[in-house]
C-alpha cells in the first residue's frame, strides 16, 4: 500500500502499478475491485475518505485526468478512468493481469 501519493501538486506511484482511488462506501469502486480480484489483477487501493490528504489527492485526480469521481483506475500506471470504463474493457477483453 501506497503511503504517500503526492509530493506538491505530484501524484508519486510506481508506473506499473495497478492502482484503484476509491472510497471504502462507494458501491462503483467496490464492483471494480470485486472484478480485480475475480480475474486475478493485483492491485493497490487509495481509500480516499479514510485519508486526511484524500480531498487534496482528489483535487489532484481531477487536474491529471479530468475525473473526479470514483474510482478512478491506473493499470500498468496509465489512466482507465472509472467504473464503466473499467467495465467496458473488461467485457472487451482488454484486461491483461
């Protein structure tokens, strides 16, 4: 797990990580983690309501991606987007472990 994932206005993750930003309540975020875990995709999860930085990291979410709902998934350290994106390319088969 990820402790720190900002430095100034910086996300810092590693570029092949497979990362989910979430909030431990959304039912969207939950869906996709069930989904990682059913097809084997290892992961690191941000619960962003259970960090005092999380409104910061979110802000910072919306600047680099333009999203600023969860989840918000990072495979392989390129940005997917949310829920049904993860989704669409799930049933595309363009999930790769």
């Amino acid at each position: 797990m990820l402790k720190t994932v900002y430095s100034g206005q910086d996300l810092i993750f590693d570029p092949k990580s497979n990362l989910v930003f979430s909030k431990t309540y959304c039912p969207f975020a939950a869906q996709v983690k069930e989904l990682f875990n059913t097809v084997g995709i290892q992961y690191d999860t941000i619960e962003l309501d259970e960090r005092e930085d999380g409104g910061k990291i979110q802000e910072i979410l919306m600047e680099l991606t333009g999203q600023r709902t969860v989840p918000n998934v990072f495979l392989k350290g390129k940005h997917i987007g949310g829920c049904d994106d993860t989704l669409a390319m799930h049933k595309a088969g363009k999930l790769e472990k």
